[in-house]
C-alpha cells in the first residue's frame, strides 16, 4: 500500500504540472491514465465513484 501511495502522489504531481502548463502531449495522457488506475487500486476509490455519480446524477437532473 505503501508503494502505491507514493505512486499516486508522483503522479498527482505530474498530473497537476500537466494541467498546469496546458501540456496535451502524450506524456500526460499516460500520466492521467496511471494515475487514475491506480487511484482506483487505493482505499479511495470507493469515495471517488461516489462522488463522480453524485455529480452525474445532479448534471442529469439539471437537464431535465
């Protein structure tokens, strides 16, 4: 777990710096890519899928 968590947090970085600079490049597609797979291996992904549908669900319902 230890691993992964540090995994995820050099990657949020990158991820972050990514964004920061208006990167689109390749690179940063895979860097988005890992970092979600695995955040989605972490004790948080549970919370994440929570509220990825929480805002679906409200999106949807403004729609209508």
């Amino acid at each position: 777990m230890s691993i992964t968590v540090s995994l995820i947090a050099i990657l949020g970085l990158l991820l972050f710096f990514a964004i920061k600079l208006r990167s689109a490049t390749t690179g940063a597609v895979i860097i988005a890519v890992l970092f979600g797979f695995y955040l989605a291996r972490t004790d948080a992904a549970p919370s994440v899928n929570d509220t990825v549908t929480s805002l679906t669900n409200a999106l949807t319902d403004i729609g209508t």
